[in-house]
C-alpha cells in the first residue's frame, strides 16, 4: 500500500513516514500543495493523509480540486482545526476521515486501516497464490500455513506480486511500488530484496519468483 502524505512540518512528517512505513506502508511524504499535485501526476497511491495548514495553500482547496477532477482514493484530513465546521466542511469536501491534531499514532494507523478496508469492499482482503496467503489488513503473510516473518519493504515487495499475479512486472514499475519516490529507487537492491523474499517463501523448492531477464520479475 502506497501513502501520500502532505504535511509542512518537518517533526510530524518524519513522525508520520517512519510510523506508516514501520508498518509496512510506503510512504511519500511532501511538504506544499504543489508537491502533492507533482506526485499525484506520477504515481497512485492508496490513500493521501493530509494537513490543511500548507505553505502554498489550504488543504481543503487541494481536495475540493482533486475531487472535481475525479479523484476517487480515500483521504483522511489531519489538522488542528479540529472544529465541528472545520470537520464537516472537510467531510462535505469529500475527505473519507477527519482527524484531529494531536493525535496518537496508534489511532492514525486505525483510521487508515480503516480506509484501506473500505476501500477493500469491493477488493479481496486476503490475497493468495501458491500456498501463500498476504493479508491486506493485518500485514500478516502465510506460506502452507505457517507464518512467515517479513520486513516492510519485503513485505511491500510481496504485495505488488500478489496484487499482479502472473503479470511479468518490469523492474521500473515494482521499484516506483515499493520505494517512495524515483530518487530513491535503486535497482541493485531490488534484486538484494528479491533474493530475501525467495529464500523465505520458496523453501519447497519450488519457483515462485521467475527471473525475465532483462525486464524483471513474475510470479508463478
Ligand atoms: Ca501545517
């Protein structure tokens, strides 16, 4: 799962991106509207946590012009306008939750959770392939039925392959899934994660993970 999260403070931005990341989302954290429109054009993300209060422009002006536009993923607003109008004009914009600020971690990862399972109704859940079972709630993975033990990024790196089961999947496009952003992206430890994930699940023996060579990788 992929976040966006537009916040200008740079002690709650880092707070947010390692709290969301250490619980196996990836995380793309920017700092003004004019970022987050940047990102957007770049990549999908799963959800957007966004501040109101940005250097170049109010949060609830962001959402009221991705909405028009189209824009469908779920957005939870955290602010410290934390008002019943404040709320409701949010809510009315077409913000999905409204969290006031300050807050805890533990309920900002409920609340996205919470998000991601509303808009997994009409998505599966639970994801499953050869054995392997990848809850999307839990962030718990299964091979045969034992539990297998991942860290985020092989864990994100599990959930690309299983949301795209058979497709052979460029390097480019499982990197930009996994890592925040395209400077970051560094295709040597894409094949250091690849090699960590193989030897956790493929201990039948069995290919889960085909090498294409010269592409990438698909799942088998
Ligand atoms: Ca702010």
């Amino acid at each position: 799962m992929k976040i966006l999260v537009v916040e200008d403070s740079d002690r709650l931005g880092r707070f947010l991106q390692q709290g969301l990341s250490e619980c196996s989302y990836t995380v793309n954290w920017v700092r003004s509207c004019a970022a987050a429109n940047d990102a957007l054009v770049d990549t999908n993300y799963d959800a957007i946590v966004l501040d109101l209060g940005l250097p170049d422009g109010d949060g609830l002006d962001l959402l009221k012009s991705w909405r028009a536009g189209g824009f469908k993923e779920p957005v939870l607003i955290l602010s410290a306008r934390d008002g019943v109008q404040d709320r409701v004009k949010g809510l009315d914009l077409g913000a999905d939750d409204y969290l006031p600020k300050p807050f805890s971690l533990e309920e900002l990862l409920a609340r996205v959770r919470s998000l991601v399972r509303r808009q997994s109704t009409t998505k599966q859940v639970v994801l499953e392939h050869a054995g392997i079972k990848l809850d999307l709630l839990s962030h718990t993975v299964q091979n045969n039925g034992q539990p297998v033990d991942l860290t985020s990024r092989e864990y994100a790196l599990l959930e690309v392959f299983m949301q795209n089961q058979g497709r052979i999947l460029p390097r480019t496009l499982i990197s930009e899934k996994i890592w925040a952003s395209h400077f970051d992206v560094d295709t040597n430890l894409l094949d250091v994660y690849m090699s960590r994930l193989r030897s956790k699940l493929e201990t039948s023996g069995k290919t889960i993970f085909k090498t294409v060579r010269g592409v990438g990788y698909q799942m088998v």
